[in-house]
C-alpha cells in the first residue's frame, strides 16, 4: 500500500482549506491509500471523528518550518530537526 503524508499547520472541519483537505484525504482513502496527517495542533473532536471513520493516521508534531520567521531561532531549528527525525519514522 502506498503511503500519503500531509502536513498541516491545524486540520480542522470549517474553513475552505481544511474541507478541500479533508476531501482529498478521503478519497485517497478510498483509492487505497494509506493517509498519515501531521498537525501542530491538537484536533476537534469533530475531526478526530473524521479522522477515524476514514482511517486516517494523525500525528501531533511540534515544527514551524512554514513560517518566514523560522529559521531565526535556534529554538525553532532544534523543533524543526526533531520533526524531521520524527517524521522520518512514521
């Protein structure tokens, strides 16, 4: 089974950008895909129900590589290293 990895700054059920996600998650889904989502943030228990129904894997991760200001801290390189490492795994 080939392996589908999304990364996202929240995940969610209510914003445009989310439910375009959401759907493009499911229907990779159905093709046979294995999905494995990362957020930043925990979920709803709204999307963590969506998550389950469409066996979706989630991973809570701590990284800020999307920002501008990312690489000005040492702080956020160290996160960042970490979620690439953790990442790696998955």
């Amino acid at each position: 089974m080939k392996k589908v990895l999304i990364l996202s700054p929240l995940g969610g059920t209510e914003n445009g950008a989310d439910i375009a996600m959401n759907h493009q998650m499911s229907y990779l889904n159905q093709l046979g895909y294995d999905i494995h989502l990362i957020t930043t943030a925990p979920n709803t228990s709204t999307f963590s129900e969506f998550l389950k129904q469409n066996r979706i894997k989630h991973y809570l991760l701590d990284y800020t590589w999307w920002r501008d200001d990312s690489l000005q801290s040492s702080q956020d390189a160290i996160r960042n290293v970490k979620a690439i490492s953790d990442i790696a795994t998955i």
